[in-house]
C-alpha cells in the first residue's frame, strides 16, 4: 500500500466522519425541533383549555367587578396560543380553523374588556356569543386532547406533523 492508498484511505476516513458528524447534526436538529414543537402544543392545549375554563367563568358570573379582568385574561391567552400555533408544524387547514377561532375569541374579549372599562354592561348578544365561544373552545380542547393522547401513546409524533404539513 502506498502513498496513493494512504492518501486514498485517509480521504475515506475524512468522508466518513463527515457523513456522521452531519448524521449526528442532522439528529440533534430534528430532537431541538421535535422538543420546540412539543413545548409550543403543549403550551397551545393549556392556553386553550384556560380560555375555555375563563369563557365558562364569564357565562356564570358575568356582571361582576372583575369582568374587565377575565375578559383581559381571556385575550391573553388567545394571543398566546396563536403564538404557540403558528409555532406548530400543522397543515394549513387546522391552523387556519384554529386561528380563526382564537383570534374571534380574543378579539370579543378585548372589546368587552374595554366596553366593561367605559361603564357597559354584557347583552344578551354577548352572552349568545360568549356560549357559542365556549362551546368551540370545548371542542378545540376534545380536539387537541385527543391529538395528545396519540402522541402520549406514541401513536403519533409531532416530527409526523411536521412531515405531513410540508406534503401539503
């Protein structure tokens, strides 16, 4: 063997540890993104399920002084989890139904918040609209609960979603 296959397996060898330095790279990538798109679903689900928990608090006891601050909060939490959504890697269409949603609910709230704020009260429109609210939040909530449930039992990872969005 000489100098020509030194030469010839010394590049084999920087070749290959090349190949498993990207591999490895390429590996811790997909885990940081898999852990960011956990950490923004699951943060997405607790959002949601508080904006459903304040929603029903504003159907039983509306009227109260502290109405300017649930409404507040449910704003909050609707600006939150658009930002955990659009950090997702979901399909077009659940994003878009889902962020519909969210910006109505928080959009309402932020009105009525201020509305409170300036001596108003909440209408029988409003309590129509705060039902109808509270009730997609519930089945957001079923929605992403079962979602959960698959990528607890490993029957669905979030690096899929992310796999089954860019087909789309």
């Amino acid at each position: 063997m000489g100098i020509t296959g030194l030469v010839g397996v010394l590049i084999l060898a920087a070749v290959g540890f090349w190949g498993f330095k990207e591999y490895r790279d390429k590996i811790m990538l997909e885990t940081y993104m898999n852990n960011r798109y956990q950490m923004s679903f699951y943060n997405l689900i607790s959002r949601v399920q508080s904006m459903e928990v304040l929603l029903a608090k504003t159907l039983a006891v509306s009227g109260q002084p502290d109405d300017t601050l649930i409404f507040s909060e449910i704003w909050l939490q609707a600006e939150g989890a658009r930002e955990n959504l659009t950090q997702m890697p979901l399909t077009s269409n659940v994003v878009a139904r889902t962020a519909k949603f969210l910006t109505q609910a928080g959009d309402f709230a932020r009105v009525k918040a201020r509305d409170i704020n300036n001596g108003e009260t909440v209408s029988e429109e409003d309590y129509r609209t705060l039902n109808t609210l509270y009730r997609q939040a519930e089945q957001l909530n079923r929605e992403l609960h079962t979602m959960e449930a698959k990528v607890a039992d490993g029957r669905l990872s979030v690096s899929e979603l992310a796999r089954a969005a860019g087909k789309n």
